[in-house]
C-alpha cells in the first residue's frame, strides 16, 4: 500500500474511534447552555400596545462564564434608544440593569464575561432583554432568556 493510502485509513479509524467513543458518551458534552427569548410589546410590565417584536438568543460558556449574545428586532415605534439585559426577575417583574449594550440598533452583538451569581441568575430563567424607544422610556419590548432544551 503507498502512503496516501496508509494515511487514509488512519484517518479513517480516527473518524470511526470518533464516533464510537461520542456514542459511547466518552468524549467530553458541550459545556455551553443557549436560551431564547421572543421579544414582543405584551411581554413589558406594563405591556404597551406597539407592534415592535425581535427575538434575543444567548450562548454561555459554562466553564469561563463568559456569554455571547444577539439581539435582533423590527416594527419598533421608533429608533432604539437604549437596550440591555435586566435581572434577576421572573416573567412579569421588573428588575434593573445586568448588561447594558454600546449600541442598541438590531442587530446587537457582543459578549461579556459574567459573575457566578449573574451565570446562576441566567441559568435560572431570571434575565430578560429589553429594547427601550423614545415613545416607550420603560420599554418597548421584552423577552425573558429562557434554557432551551
């Protein structure tokens, strides 16, 4: 056999081996947690009556905390005047800022180191997305970040 197919069938048996021990459970599980929010002007506390909707998606790293984050919205009754991440609170409760954003305007990017205690609010279902506009100062638009399974 020549060496290129020496090197195939190595890498081959690597694939296979691969997959066995993936199978198997032996390789390490993904160690990121993602959440969603549907992002809508019923989910405000007090709910308004604007068509605004968007939708927040976050990605943490469990072992260094550090969460990625996008943000993604349209219909507001204006331009964003600010945006964040609020908690701890439960669908229904307000609670204050946990993650401002440099730039409210869809889409918002970025990613941030969190606390243990924050990772553990957000793992609990306690944070929520906010998009705020000059016709609604409280919010326009809310999702609460929820684990997806």
């Amino acid at each position: 056999m020549n060496r290129y197919g020496t090197l195939l069938r190595m890498a081959l048996v690597a694939g296979a081996a691969t997959a066995v021990l993936a199978g198997c459970g032996m390789m390490s599980r993904s160690n990121t947690a993602s959440f969603s929010g549907s992002m809508n002007a019923a989910s405000q506390v007090p709910p308004n009556m604007t068509r605004g909707s968007g939708l927040a998606e976050a990605w943490l790293n469990k072992d260094t905390n550090v969460l990625k984050y996008k943000i993604v919205y349209t219909g507001l009754s204006g331009p964003a005047t600010a945006a964040h991440f609020h908690g701890p609170a439960s669908a229904g409760a307000n609670a204050g800022i946990v993650l401002p954003f440099a730039n409210p305007a869809s889409p918002i990017e970025g990613q941030a180191t969190l606390t243990p205690a924050q990772a553990a609010d957000l793992m609990a279902g306690k944070w929520y997305a906010n998009v705020h506009t000059a016709a609604n100062p409280g919010g326009e638009i809310r999702g609460q970040l929820l684990p997806k399974m």
